[in-house]
C-alpha cells in the first residue's frame, strides 16, 4: 500500500524560509485531520503518522466490526459481511484498519487543503519574521536596496525578508540605487494588517552606538562605556565614553590611530562630525569639553533652572555655536543643561552691549542675535549682511537697519 508524501504532491512548500519542518509537519497534520472530519464525521478514530524526514504521511482509519444489521455508525464501525470482502480472517470484535489514500479524498478537498496549507504557511512565516526581528531591535542589519520611492527605500535582507527604510529615519546625504548595500538599525517592528513591517533606520543615535561596538573593541568588551550620544543626523554627533580601566584612554582608543576607526564611521554616516568627549561628573567641565572644539574662558552655572551662561573670546564664540548652531545645540542635549554662549570683551576694545540700542531696535531682534551669541555691537559689525541672515532668522532689510544703528555708535 502506497504511503502519501505530501512534500511532493504539494509543491509550493518544498522551499519554505523561516518554518522549521516539525512546525511545518505539524500544520500539515492539523490540515488532514480537518480533511478527515469533513469526509468521515470525526478524526477519533483516525492516525495520521508524519515522517519530518522525507515528508511522508500515512492515515489509518481504524473501525470495529459489528454483527450484521448492528451497524449505528458507519464511519466508527464496520458489518461483518463488508469486512469478511477487505479480509476474510476478521471476526465480530476485531479492528478493521485501512490506508487512507490522498486520492480517496476527492480532487476538490485537495485543492482546498492546499489553499489552507498556503493561508497557514503564509501565516506562520509572518509570525516566525515579526518574533525574529522584535528581537533584534536596536541591532545593525544590511540588505540590499530593491525598490527606492520617495517617501522610503524598501530594503532585502538576506533572507529575502522585507524592510523599510523611511526618508525620515535616512542621512540627508543618503543616495541610494537598486542593488546597493544598506547598513542599519532596526528601529521598530510592528504588526500591521497581519503583515509584519520593519522600520531600519539611519539616524538614530542607536546606530551610531552599533557603530563604535563594531570598531571599537575595548567598547564592545564593556571596557569603554558610551554614557551619551546625541546626532544631528548627517551633520554632527557628540559622544561621550567613560572607562574604569585607567590605563586606557577612552577617547584615544575610539578615535583610533590617526583616526583609524573613527574614520571608517564618519565614512558610513556621510561624514558626519563627530566630536568624542570624555564624560565627567563635574558639570563645568563636562559643558566644556561639549562645546569643543570651543575654548572657553568661564562658565555661570545656574542648577535649578538647568541654563549655563559661557563666556568665550570673540574668536571662539563661533566655534562655540558651530555651523548652522549644530554644536552648542548638541551640547545642550548633551550636557541637559540650556547654554548661551557670551562674547567677552577685551578689556582694551571699546564695545557697546547690545541692551544698550533697546531703545532703537526691538527686543525680539535683540534677542535673535544674542540666541547666536552675539550680543555686543561690535560681535554683530564684524559678520557680514548675509552671514547674519544665514544664523538668524531676520530679513535682509531688518538686518541692514541694525548695522546702520550700531555703526552709527562708533563713528
């Protein structure tokens, strides 16, 4: 009597990712049982043994043999005579067993066990990729780029598994092409319509964390820990390692020889400035070593409302602010401490503060200058009209008005 192998008279499963093949043998089984209680009633009486090895599975229906005429239920029992025709040696009492065929369930239930193993299959392998990348959240992942919109870029992984990559969670100087390499996070998994969806991201501070275990040894033996990093993604980082060990040098060891690890990082980030302090308890010198690669001549420190007041020679106070206010920016995040930065006047420099035209400018403009550190007349004379409007928010007319107010101080 012939067995069925149901590896080969359903195709489609041959190849199946994610599912190991006792699970995979298990819905199988489940699948025929449900043929079963549709055909015969009930699947009580019924084996279904499943070889996970090759994928053969045999069903033994087994009756009882009844007197003639005491039959009540066909499919838990069988009459004598129809016994005595299948196996002449059966007596009243005795268990009928029989093979069940794959072909004796008609060709209709086959192809609607084959539709419910797909729904199951498909089920299971979504199930199997939401678990196996809930857990992997916060870890680097590469895939390659396979489809590229403008909202997202849909990524591969090895697997053949689908990620998403939104432009939001993308350097700004990310470009990406079908077939190239991505390397990521992954940021958050959810189950949406049944359909898992992985978020991989770029930008989180997480990923720049990912980064420095991969290239820094002592990092990832827990010898150097990374208290803080906070990014502007594409722009600039600050991150902050502290170590136990005091013959090891945290910031040397993550910058490399010569730069040699940090350098293969900003790489991947399109290089992005990435500025590695060492941490400490002692807040003024923690907001120092944040606002580098600014030198900073004293620090007013105000604990209850978080704010620090630095003061700085005017050649530093640009330092300080960094391009586009990227730096004391991140110093802020980094430190939880609101800074301004003050220019301090030099003591042979005759300077007006920039209080004093309050009387001819308005506060608000005032204060646009001083949020960007300028907050002498002087410090404001020495940019340009458009240098002024690049950090500040005011209109060229606005800004033409100031200069004219405050170069009319000094002539």
């Amino acid at each position: 009597m012939s067995n069925i192998n149901l590896i080969d008279s359903f195709q489609e499963f041959k190849d199946f990712k994610n599912i190991d093949r006792p699970t995979m043998m298990s819905v199988l089984e489940d699948v025929f049982r449900s043929m079963i209680r549709k055909k015969y009633g009930n699947d009580e009486n019924c084996d279904v043994i499943v070889n996970t090895d090759n994928g053969d599975l045999e069903i033994w229906r087994t009756r009882v043999v009844m007197e003639d005429g005491f039959s009540e239920d066909d499919d838990l029992e069988i009459e004598l005579a129809d016994a005595k025709k299948l196996d002449p040696d059966l007596e009243v009492g005795d268990d009928y067993v029989e093979l069940i065929t794959l072909e004796s369930f008609g060709r209709r239930a086959i192809l609607a066990a084959r539709q419910t193993l797909v729904s199951k299959i498909l089920e299971l392998e979504k199930d199997e990729i939401f678990k196996k990348y809930k857990d992997r959240v916060g870890e680097i992942v590469t895939g390659e780029v396979y489809q590229v919109w403008k909202k997202e870029t849909l990524v591969l992984d090895d697997e053949g598994n689908e990620l998403l990559l939104p432009k939001t969670e993308q350097i700004p100087a990310d470009y990406f092409k079908k077939g190239d390499s991505v390397k990521a996070i992954v940021h958050k998994v959810d189950m949406l319509n049944a359909n898992p969806k992985i978020i991989i991201s770029r930008t989180a501070p997480e990923f720049l964390q990912r980064l420095f275990e991969l290239e820094v040894p002592e990092i990832f033996d827990g010898l150097i820990t990374i208290k803080k990093i906070v990014r502007e993604p594409g722009e600039r980082a600050k991150v902050a390692v502290e170590s136990y060990d005091d013959r090891i040098d945290p910031v040397g060891a993550c910058v490399g020889m010569k730069g040699s690890r940090i350098h293969g990082i900003v790489r991947e980030l399109k290089n992005e400035n990435i500025d590695v302090i060492n941490y400490t308890n002692n807040i003024q010198l923690y907001i120092q070593r944040a606002l580098s690669p600014a030198k900073i001549t004293s620090i007013k420190l105000d604990d209850e409302k978080k704010t620090a007041a630095v003061y700085l020679k005017p050649d530093q106070v640009s330092l300080a602010i960094g391009r586009g206010g990227h730096n004391i920016k991140l110093a802020g995040k980094l430190t939880g401490y609101e800074i301004d930065v003050y220019r301090e006047a030099d003591e042979h420099d005759e300077d007006v503060d920039i209080e004093e035209f309050s009387d001819e400018i308005d506060s608000w403009i005032l204060d646009e200058f001083k949020r960007i550190g300028l907050d002498t007349a002087k410090s404001v004379l020495a940019l340009s009209v458009g240098e002024l409007m690049k950090r500040t928010d005011l209109e060229e007319e606005t800004v033409k008005e100031v200069l004219s107010v405050l170069q009319a101080e000094f002539e």
